[in-house]
C-alpha cells in the first residue's frame, strides 16, 4: 500500500459544513436592525411632514373654492355676498348660506379641526375689517388677504379687487 493509497481519516461529524448552523450571529442581527430603525424614522418623518403638506394644501384649496362659491352666488343671484373671518378661531362663514350640517344655520368652516387643523395667522381686508362683500356682479368691494400656516409651512390665499380672481400662493 502505497502513501497515496493510504487516506486521511474523514473529520468528526461537528466539524463538517452540513453540520454546522447557517444562522446569523448576533452581531449581523443587530446590525440589521439598526438599519431597519434608521430606515422607519426616516420614512416616518417624511410621512408626517407630507402629511402637514397635504392638510394645508387641503385647506387653502377649500377656502380657495369656497371664496369663489360666494363669488359665484353674488353673480348668479345678483345680490351682495359677504364672507365673515374669525382670525383667532381660525374659522370663517359665508353668510347667508345654508350651512353643512345644519341648513338653518351660516356655512361655517373650522379650519384649526379636522380634517385641516390648519391655523389662520393673519387675515388682512382692504377697509380694515374681517369682512369681505362681493357685489351683485361678483366683484369684491375690498382685497383680501389670508394666511394659513400648519407648523413652519404656509400658504396665502388673495382675492384681487380689481379682477375677482382667487389665488393661492406659496411666500
């Protein structure tokens, strides 16, 4: 028998790959992990800021449309429309129109509720009051200015003495 012939003993069973675990150890698990972490409240921060985008974009757009809903009733009806703000309860109502809920009562809108929670930081009308009339052509009798903000976000929200348009406008 030559020493080629002559063959090395196979290794004990424990030390053999097939018998050795294939898991992860700890330190892979951990790393994996943190990485996950990271990767949530990343994404959970850009959720909540886009969330506050989007309830502020929601809100100057309501406003936009319901400014140019009175516009549109003074012109089809021929009469004054008015348009109350209320700048430290962040609402305002189109007066003389049946309201959501209750017919009998003004539209009123709470923007500082849900789904909006939006505050008004300034609302500023041509003659100095809160109010703002549109003729019976649609006209309004003064310029307006409104400024939404949800957290450091803001949108400005005009209406044009001149020409009637409604315009929302990132400062």
């Amino acid at each position: 028998m030559s020493i080629k012939d002559h063959h090395r003993p196979s290794p004990p069973a424990w030390r053999t790959r097939a018998f050795v675990s294939s898991g992860f150890t700890l330190v892979e698990l951990v790393v994996v992990l943190a990485i996950i972490a990271l990767g949530s409240s990343i994404a959970l921060f850009r959720f909540s800021s886009s969330a506050t985008r989007y309830r502020l974009e929601l809100a100057a757009a309501r406003l936009k449309q319901d400014l140019e809903l009175i516009q549109m009733r003074a012109m089809s009806s021929g009469a004054a429309r008015t348009i109350r703000f209320d700048r430290p309860g962040s609402t305002y109502v189109l007066v003389g129109e049946p309201g959501l809920k209750a017919r009998s009562a003004d539209y009123t809108i709470a923007l500082a509720e849900e789904p909006y929670r939006v505050t008004m930081s300034s609302v500023v009308v041509g003659d100095g009051r809160s109010v703002l009339v549109f003729d019976g052509w649609g006209q309004p009798t003064e310029d307006l200015s409104v400024t939404l903000n949800a957290g450091e976000l803001r949108r400005v929200i005009t209406v044009d003495r001149s020409g009637g348009t409604v315009v929302v406008a990132t400062p």
